[in-house]
C-alpha cells in the first residue's frame, strides 16, 4: 500500500487536556464549557493513557456528574505516534467515531490529533470532492414547537449530535448536544443546588425554539469539500446544513469530511499525487497556493515517464528568522514511488521560491540515478534495497 507522507507529528497538537481516571465527570464538564476542544485525555496513575471521553456522554440518562469518576465513561480508543500517517488517523477516527485521537510515545500521550488538523493538511484532495457526494441526505431534524427532550432522544437513538430545526418546512435554526448540555442540563443542575434565582432553568417540556441557535450556516451541493471546510473554519463550528432551492437536502460534518480522506490513502492510483502541508505556515497567500501547485505539477509532467506510481509532498514550515515583516520558509519535498525515494529541501522568503529549490535538487538527483544506470545496469537494484533499508 502507498502511504502519504504527511504524518501526525508533522500535524499533531501538543496541547491538550486531560483529567486522572478518578477526577469526578464535574471537571470533564467544565473542560468542555470552557474550552473548544474534541476530546479529553484520561490518565492513570502513571500519567499512561487509559481512554478518552468527548461531550455527548454528558447526556447519557440519570447520569450524576459529580459522584460519576472520569474512567468510567472513558472509551478505550486506539492510539496513534508521530509516524503514523494522516491516512491511518483518519480511518480510526471514523471507525471509531471520534473528531480526534491521543498521540502516544510509548503509552504516555504527548498530542492530539483532530479532524481539523488532518483536514487542513489535506485540502487540495478536498477541494476534487463536492459536498453531495458525502453529505448524509434527508437529515434528521425537528421542529421549532418539538420538545428539548424530543430532540434528547432522537440525538441518543441514532448517535448524532446536532439537529437542523425546521418551522413549516424552512431552516429556522439548529439545536446541538453542546446547547443543551449549557442550556438545560448545566442550568438545572445548578438549580437543585440552589445557585439560579430569578428565571426558571429550562425542562425538557420547552420547546426547541428555546434553545436553537441561529444563524444557521449553510453549504450548496456542489461546493466542494474544501469550501465548506473554509466556511466551518471562519465561523468556528463543525457542521453546514445543505440547501437547495431554499429548502434542506441534506448535513455535512467535519466527520463527513474526513470520510473520503480515510479510504483515500488506501486506493492504488496511477501516476504521482501531489499533496502539499501548509499546516505550520499560516497566512499563505492563496497566489502562493496556487504557484506552488502549478510548479508541482509541472514537475510531475517533465519527469513522470521515469517517475512511475507514487507521491510528491511538499511540506512547508515557518521559521522564526524575519526580514522585515517576512519569515524565512522552508520546504521539505519527498518523492516516493514504486521503485525509490528522494528528498530535497529549500528555503526562501517565498513558498513558491522555497518548493521550486527543493524540487530542482531532487531533479538534480534523479538524473544523477538516471546516468548511474545507464553506466551501471543493476543500479535500480541498489537503490531499491536502499530505500527498503531506510
């Protein structure tokens, strides 16, 4: 199988949150209040991972958060290290139904890894896929004179977290596990313990409208993936609702998104795949993007008779070093295929200067391999076992 070579430790977080086996739900709960985060980490007594817990278990019936410990809602998840590859993530991830997983080193976890990075490493594979092509049709919704403990059941019984809402057939709003656990569970709680005067905390006899947020942000059929990704972005949230013609056809999460990127990495594809990382350089001009794959794939084009079936990446990271308000870039490129593997590096004040050196020096030696061959027939032998050794 080809691997790509973008891997987790070139993506990972190295912040993240996590709460000892033993510490009550009540902390978890507040983790998630405060901070925008996909999963917390459970730890045992050696600081070794023993599980992960993610918001929607705050919703699991006559659960008291405050007697309930942390490991036992923990979900055992696999754990992934700093080499394997976004591909690989990817498909545990939705295997496993999680929006991120803990990054080990032995058992201890030093990261996380979450859709959002996986997606963001991977946008020009995205930007091929239109949303109707992975988007869940005809979604489950309600409606804005439904009851929160409807919504409650529908969200446990088919496992989602989140609702489009629905007044005479139209878009009115959508309704979350986050908004219900802030707006009705964390209210009523405080409310037994005698901390909310004045207004009355919601039941799950209010109606939806109650508790819906709004705007609602929306995607079109035919808006690529990589779209609907930018538009999740800029307004901070995971899902869009489809429409069309005004009305809704269908839901895309971040986990949809990730759907194509799991069986992505498994495919055998002719020719080389070009995939570029722009994770650690923020701010990149789209003009950049765009050079940069346009040189790339001149690349490919000039070389790809001798190429073979592989993947070029190019890798790009900022460096602290500053001209003006400029940061020196470099680009690391590797070219596997079937047959060996290069690499060659560059750096510049531009992204497009730094890929176009890094790419002249893996030309540079695939003619050197060229001439060795034709001087030495069982060169591509050598160069076989090389790459197998490294």
């Amino acid at each position: 199988m080809q691997t790509p070579e973008v891997t987790v430790g070139d993506i990972m977080q190295h912040e993240f949150e996590s709460v000892h086996v033993d510490e009550p739900l009540t902390k978890v709960s507040g983790i998630f209040s405060t901070k925008d985060i996909p999963i917390v980490v459970v730890v045992d007594d050696n600081r070794e991972f023993y599980g992960v817990l993610v918001e929607r278990v705050l919703l699991r019936p006559h659960l008291n958060i405050a007697e309930t410990k942390a490991g036992t809602l923990a979900v055992k998840t696999p754990y992934i290290t700093r080499d394997t590859s976004i591909y690989d993530a990817t498909r545990r991830m939705v295997e496993n139904n999680l929006k991120a997983l803990p990054v080990t080193e032995g058992k201890k976890p030093i990261g996380i890894v979450s859709v959002h990075d996986i997606a963001e490493a991977s946008k020009e594979v995205l930007r091929r896929i239109k949303v109707r092509e992975v988007m869940t049709d005809n979604p489950i919704s309600v409606s804005v004179s439904d009851t929160i403990g409807k919504a409650i059941s529908l969200m446990r019984e088919n496992g989602i977290s989140r609702l489009p809402v629905l007044n005479r057939n139209k878009l009115a709003g959508i309704v979350t596990v986050h908004d219900i656990i802030e707006k009705v569970i964390k209210p009523r709680e405080r409310a037994t313990r005698g901390e909310i005067s004045g207004e009355k905390a919601k039941t799950l006899s209010n109606k939806i409208k109650d508790i819906m947020t709004t705007p609602v942000y929306t995607a079109l059929p035919d808006d690529t993936l990589a779209t609907a990704l930018e538009r999740m972005k800029q307004h901070d949230i995971s899902c869009l609702v489809v429409v069309k013609d005004s009305n809704v056809t269908g839901i895309i999460t971040l986990m949809d998104i990730l759907s194509p990127l799991a069986a992505y990495g498994e495919e055998r594809r002719e020719g080389i795949m070009i995939q570029v990382s722009y994770n650690k350089l923020p701010n990149i001009p789209h003009e950049d993007k765009n050079r940069v794959m346009e040189m790339a794939e001149r690349f490919v084009k000039k070389l790809e008779e001798s190429l073979g079936n592989g993947y070029l990446t190019l890798y790009f990271k900022e460096h602290k070093e500053k001209h003006g308000e400029m940061h020196l870039i470099h680009c690391r490129a590797r070219l596997k295929t079937d047959k060996y593997q290069f690499v060659g590096t560059g750096e510049a004040w531009r992204a497009d200067f730094a890929a176009r050196e890094a790419l002249s020096r893996i030309e540079r030696q695939i003619l050197i391999r060229k001439e060795l061959a034709r001087r030495y027939p069982y060169v591509d032998e050598i160069f076989s076992q090389l790459v197998d050794f490294y």
